[in-house]
C-alpha cells in the first residue's frame, strides 16, 4: 500500500510534512470530507436517492442492532439527548418504520423498536450505499479499503471517546453493526 501522498487541495496546497502543516491538512480534509458525505448521501445509487436522512438512518441502526429500548435509552446510546430523539423518531413512527409499544413491565413507559417496514428500508438504503461505496473505491485494493475503513474507525472511536469525556455526551454510534471492531 502506498504511503501518504502529498495531499493537493481545492484552492489549498499542502505538501509539507511539518506537524503544523499536516494537521492542518488533516482537519481540512475532514471538513471536506463531513461536507461531501452529506452531499453523497444525497447522491446515493439508484430509486434511493434522498432516501434516508442521517439521524434516521443512525436511530434505525441502532434499533436494529440493540432491538427494542426506551426513548432515555436510545438516547444515551446515540450520545444525545431524550427529547432529539423523541423529535427525530417522531416522523419514522409516522412512517411506519418505527413502532411505539408499551413497556411489558411498565405500561406507562414507551419502548421503541424496529418495524419489518423499518429493517427493509434500512436494507435498501444499505443496499444502495454499498454500492455507492462500491463506486467510489472500484480502484482501490482491498488493503485499502480496510485500512481506510480501520483509520475512519479510529477517528469516530477518538471523536466519540473525546465528546463522552465532555458533558457525560457522545457521539454515538461510531461503530455499525457490519463494522468490525477495530477496522
């Protein structure tokens, strides 16, 4: 695999192997990149273009991968608070991909799980970013394609570890359910 090559930018060039330098590329780099991701999403492949917005498709993951969970729980999963996530499941209830049950122990409390509408939507949304992802790297080995995937692991592991160390928050679900640990 080849090593880290000088890094040219849009209207910035930065080839310098100085600390300064380089991390300067570096959080340029993730900025461009935290913008482009946005914009691919909505570029994604096939009749699933604007399909799925960030906060749904990461609640519908994680309904998925820890099954059914109160409101506070879900919300201290995903790193941010009760009432974003009631705000934010509201319209995938509505939708018809998330279902509201009460508690089998506490009938007052709400539990939140995943619809069989829900899991085949985050299918076909998975479906169409994979191949999205597919695209994007057709000319990348597969080492590199695990050692991006490990590197961009690494950074949302550090993100994540960083924003619980502040204010009991995180970020939350670095980690998908077909991400392996570690890559």
């Amino acid at each position: 695999m080849p090593t880290a090559p000088d890094i040219s930018m849009e209207s910035m060039d930065v080839t310098t192997t100085d600390d300064d330098g380089l991390l300067e590329s570096l959080q340029y780099q993730m900025a461009l990149f935290a913008r482009r991701a946005e914009q691919t999403r909505l570029g994604a492949v096939g009749r699933l273009r604007d399909s799925m917005d960030r906060a749904a498709y990461l609640l519908l993951n994680r309904l998925e991968q820890e099954g059914p969970m109160g409101v506070k729980a879900l919300a201290a999963g995903m790193g941010i608070d009760s009432s974003t996530v009631t705000r934010q499941v509201a319209p995938l209830v509505e939708a018809g991909l998330v279902r509201r049950t009460s508690h089998p122990e506490d009938g007052r409390a709400v539990v939140l799980d995943l619809s069989p509408r829900g899991r085949a939507r985050l299918e076909e949304v998975r479906a169409s970013r994979r191949q999205l992802m597919a695209e994007l790297t057709e000319d990348w080995s597969e080492e590199e394609r695990h050692s991006f995937c490990g590197l961009l692991t690494r950074m949302n592991d550090a993100l994540s570890e960083r924003m619980a160390g502040q204010a009991g928050g995180g970020l939350g679900g670095a980690r998908g359910p077909a991400e392996p640990s570690g890559s």
